[in-house]
C-alpha cells in the first residue's frame, strides 16, 4: 500500500496500538521497519503515533495531525 502510485503526496498515519501493553513493540522499535521503506513513502508526511484503542489515548492526537495535514494540502 505504501507503494502504491496514487498514494502519492497523501499523509501516512500509522498508530501503533497496544501500548496499553507492556510487552508490545513501541514506536521505537516500529519506525525502524519503515524506515527501511523510505523510497517506497517518498516525499509525503508521515507519523507513527503510539496508541491505545482501549484507552483512547493517542488516537485523538493522530486524528487531529491527519487532519492538519490534509488542511495543509
């Protein structure tokens, strides 16, 4: 999907759920793996946010910055 050609110039939000969860993968072990496809994103914004669906916490704050940047657009 992060290849894909008409995805170009759209922001990427990836939320790392479950960090309501001790033991899963945080952000910093997360944005390695797409770092490793920076070509493949190219120029378009890109966040991982941490996040909990259980919670709620984080997800607010990756609406609200998919949102700026779609207002930027």
């Amino acid at each position: 999907m992060i290849a894909n050609e008409n995805l170009q110039g759209i922001p990427l939000l990836v939320l790392a759920n479950k960090q309501d969860i001790p033991e899963c993968m945080g952000v910093r072990e997360v944005k390695p793996i797409f770092n490793k496809n920076a070509h493949m994103i190219g120029k378009r914004d890109c966040m991982v946010m941490p996040v909990s669906a259980l919670t709620g916490e984080g997800v607010d704050e990756g609406i609200h910055w998919l949102v700026d940047c779609v207002k930027t657009e």
